[in-house]
C-alpha cells in the first residue's frame, strides 16, 4: 500500500488592515488565524508571522523586540530567531514556527499548512 501526503496552504484572513492588527512600537501584534495564536511583525514595511509562544518555555513573542539585524527577541531569556526562516540565531538549537503572510486587497492573511495521509 502506498501513501500520499498532501499539504496543501489554507490562506485564513486575519484582519482587514494593517491598523487594525494594533503594533506594538516595537512592531509586534497577537493575532490568532484557524485557531492558532499567531505573533504578527511589522519590520521595515514587510510583515512576518511566527507563533505566539517562543518555543523554549513559552515567552509570548509579540512582547519581545526586534534587533538591529531583524531577529526577533524573546522577552523571557532574549534568544533570537531569524523571522524568515525561524531560526535559532543565538545558537541554543530551537526553531520557532514560521507562517507564510501576505497583505493583499481584501486584508492581510496566513497560510497555514494543512495535510493528511492517504492511501493510495
Ligand atoms: S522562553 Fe523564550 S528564550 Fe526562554
């Protein structure tokens, strides 16, 4: 029996504007998209999506900083993740959960991956 998995992007909207999604001065906004709570950051007019929760005890990420270099900061022990790819740039072997965002017209959204295995 063979399997197929198939991941396919679900594209959830998660406000109309960028107003709407409140930044923090320091760029960084909750937001929550198919259930999921999401850290939304605004760094140098392009926007960036990651979980909420840092993944190394649980600091909230949008209530951390972005550095000079555009890492995000994690609050709690201040480790660094590259907001592109998730990254653990300050070496401790983490990697924080990346989305996909896009602003488009009708609002901005985040694909969020979604699969299964079928039989085949
Ligand atoms: S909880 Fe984020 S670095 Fe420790």
């Amino acid at each position: 029996m063979r399997h197929n998995y198939i991941v396919t992007v679900k594209w959830i909207k998660i406000a109309e504007s960028r107003e709407e999604l409140h930044f923090s001065a320091d760029g960084t906004a909750h937001a929550e998209a198919d259930g999921k709570k999401l850290c939304i950051i605004s760094y140098k007019e392009e926007l960036y999506a990651c979980v909420s929760k840092c993944p190394h005890a649980g600091g909230m990420m949008a209530d951390g900083y972005i550095d000079a270099v555009g890492n995000i900061v994690c609050p709690v022990h201040r480790y660094k993740f590259d907001l592109r790819t998730g990254r653990n740039i300050s070496g401790e072997g983490y990697y924080l959960k990346t989305y996909p965002i896009e602003e488009r017209q009708e609002g901005i959204f985040v694909g969020i991956k979604t699969g299964g295995l079928f039989g085949g």
